[in-house]
C-alpha cells in the first residue's frame, strides 16, 4: 500500500539515549520499506523537512529514528520536542543505499559513524539471520554508541572512540579499525554517517584494490 506524499504519523514515544541523540517512534503509515530508506520527516509546524533512516525492521508495528539533535537545527531541534499524540508530516519511504542487498550477509561489512547506524539498526531487526561479517561502529564519546549490547548479539561488533578511552573500544577513529577487514574480493562494504569517514573508507578500500561496485555510501552529516 502507498502512502500520499504528505502523509502525518502520530507520535508514540520519544527516548533519550544521550543528552544529544534520541530515538522518535511513530505509528506504522501502513507502506512498506526496504532497511536502507529514509522518510522526510518535517518539523511540527510543517514547513521544513530533512530525511531520516528508518531504523526498524521490515515487520515491527512502529517505525524508529535514531536522531541526533544539533543545537538551532531547524527540524532535529523541533523533533527533539515532540511528546506522545503529537503528529508529523511524513513522506513515503526512498532512497538508494541497501545495506546487505549486494552481498549475503556473510560477506558484508558495515561502517557506521553516529547516527550511521540507523539503517543498521534496520537490517539487523529484519534479517536477523543474516549478520553482517563485521559491523565497525565510531563515535566520540562511548555514551555515544547506542544499543551497543543489542548490537554485540547479533553481529561482530567493532566499537572505535575518538575522544576518550573506554574498555571496550578501541581508542581511535573508527578507520584505525579498517585493517582487520576482510579483504577478498566479493566482501561488499556499506558506509554511513560523516562525509570525511565515508572518503576515508572509500579511499583506504580502493587503494587495496575494492571497486567502487562493492563500497555503497549514505552521507548524514558533512563535517563542519
Ligand atoms: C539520506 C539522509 C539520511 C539521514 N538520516 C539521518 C538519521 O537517521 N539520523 C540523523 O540524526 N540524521 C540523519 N540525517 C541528517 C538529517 O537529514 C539532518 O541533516 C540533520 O538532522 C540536521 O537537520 P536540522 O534541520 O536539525 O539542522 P539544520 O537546521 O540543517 O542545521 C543546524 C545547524 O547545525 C549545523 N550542522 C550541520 N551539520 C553539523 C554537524 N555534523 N555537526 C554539528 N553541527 C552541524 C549547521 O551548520 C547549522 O548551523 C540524514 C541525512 C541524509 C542526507
């Protein structure tokens, strides 16, 4: 079933993981959606919209964002208010990038910084049974990596903390975690979250010889 372009969705729940990331959940609009898609989603006066990965797996009955909300931003900030019963202007699913769709699970690797890990987050609740061989993960502070344990039971987890040092991270951008990848020519490599990690990874995969057919990007945020 399709949804029209500007349908709403009635909030169920807003949760705080960290002082800066929340996760919104609405009511299901009745479409489906591939992990991987987005939704605009617009601030409650509805006159402004940025996309959201859809954090949720294919089946469950409420569809989840992970948002991090950035100081004046103009729809983070609004969503960051939302309360139980209010409703949001949202678009029908889109997008491109398949986490997993090019590779069997067994020979796809995840790279996620921050909020990256929504479409994650997605395919991991909707084909449990097929994990990725690694999913490397990298935020700046170890508060900052959500759902860690949810995350270490369903796939081979690497966590990478750039500004502190945490017991059960590496110390590091999560790039310092690239060397341990497999590196054997059918591996399809998924990327999301900050512009510079995406160039990076690309970057550090094409000089070892991975063609750009196998390496899929979804850009979040460019460094400021
Ligand atoms: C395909 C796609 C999917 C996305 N999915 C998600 C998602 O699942 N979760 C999520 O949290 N975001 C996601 N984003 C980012 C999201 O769309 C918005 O860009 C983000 O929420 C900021 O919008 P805003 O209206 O709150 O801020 P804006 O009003 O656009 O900007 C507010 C201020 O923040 C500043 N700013 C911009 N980038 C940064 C940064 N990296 N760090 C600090 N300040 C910055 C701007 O300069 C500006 O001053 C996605 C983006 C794309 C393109």
């Amino acid at each position: 079933m399709s949804i029209p372009d500007e349908n709403r969705a009635v909030v169920r729940s807003l949760t705080w993981h960290t002082p800066d990331i929340f996760e919104l959940g609405v009511e299901h609009p009745g479409c489906a959606f591939v992990p991987g898609d987005c939704v605009a989603l617009y601030q409650r006066q509805g006159t402004a919209s940025r996309p959201y990965s859809i954090a949720s797996g294919i089946h469950d009955e409420t569809w989840r964002f992970l948002i991090r909300r950035l100081p004046g931003g103009e729809v983070s900030a609004d969503l960051a208010q939302c309360a139980p019963g209010d409703s949001v202007r949202i678009t029908p699913p889109f997008g491109w990038f398949r986490p997993g769709q090019d590779a069997s699970g067994s020979s796809a690797v995840f790279v996620a910084t921050g909020t990256g890990i929504a479409p994650f987050w997605s395919y991991l609740r909707s084909y449990p049974d097929r994990p990725p061989v690694r999913c490397l993960y990298g935020v700046r502070q170890r508060a900052d990596a959500v759902a860690v344990e949810w995350l270490r039971e369903r796939c081979c987890l690497d966590l990478a903390v750039s500004r502190e040092t945490a017991p059960d991270a590496r110390h590091g951008r999560v790039t310092d975690l690239l060397p341990s990848l497999p590196l054997d020519g059918a591996t399809h490599y998924y990327l999301c979250g900050l512009d510079t990690m995406l160039d990076d990874v690309s970057r550090w995969l094409e000089v070892r010889g991975v063609g750009l057919a196998r390496i899929h990007r979804e850009c979040f945020f460019n460094a400021q």
